[in-house]
C-alpha cells in the first residue's frame, strides 16, 4: 500500500504543479489583456483629443472665412448700387468718343490756321 500512497501523493503533486502552471498563465494572460486595453484606451483618448482639437481649429477658419464672405457680399451689394447700368456706360462712351473726335477736329483745324496765319 505505501507505493499506492506515493503514486497518489505523486499524482496530486503533479496536479498541484499544472494547477500553479494554469493559474501563472491565467494571471499572465489578465496582465497581458489589461496592459492591451490600457494601452487602447490611450491611443483611443489621443486621437479623440487630436480629433477634437482638430474641430476647433476647423470651426475657428469655417467662422473666418464666413466673416470674409459676408465682407465680399456687402461690397458686392455697395458696388451694384453704385455702378451704372451697361446700357449708360456704352452711351456714355459714345458721347465721349464724339466729343473727342470734335476736339481733334477743332484742334486740326486751329493748327491749320496758325500755320497759314
């Protein structure tokens, strides 16, 4: 009966062994996933910062570039006011046209009496 008792204390030994190897690899498996998920965690927070930090500076030049578009509309707005219609202009011009080409008829004409004067 004593080797039966050894055999046992022998297998329970062992036993206990692979339950302390079970346990050390279960502990280091939880070490492993919780270093894994602090770690996700981290670089999930870091590029939520970057990303909002990111935003502001997008919402920051979108009011910028509103603020100038308004600035063009009102110019816009001041110069339709301010500008004559095409139809004036064209008109206008004719009438200076047909202006200037009298002044150069007198300015001939002026410059053809002084030389036979």
């Amino acid at each position: 009966t004593g080797s039966g008792e050894e055999n046992s204390a022998s297998i329970d030994s062992s036993h206990d062994s692979e339950t302390q190897d079970t346990t050390a690899s279960s502990k280091m498996r939880k070490m492993q996933r919780a270093k894994s998920c602090r770690e996700y965690r981290a670089k999930r927070r870091l590029k939520k910062e970057t990303l909002q930090a990111r935003n502001q500076e997008l919402e920051a030049e979108q009011k910028q570039f509103l603020r100038e578009i308004a600035k063009l509309q009102n110019e816009i707005e001041g110069l339709k006011n301010h500008t004559v219609e095409p139809f004036s202009m064209k008109t206008e011009n004719r009438i200076l046209r047909s202006e200037l080409k009298r002044h150069k008829t007198l300015v001939s004409h002026l410059k053809s009496l002084l030389t036979n004067f």
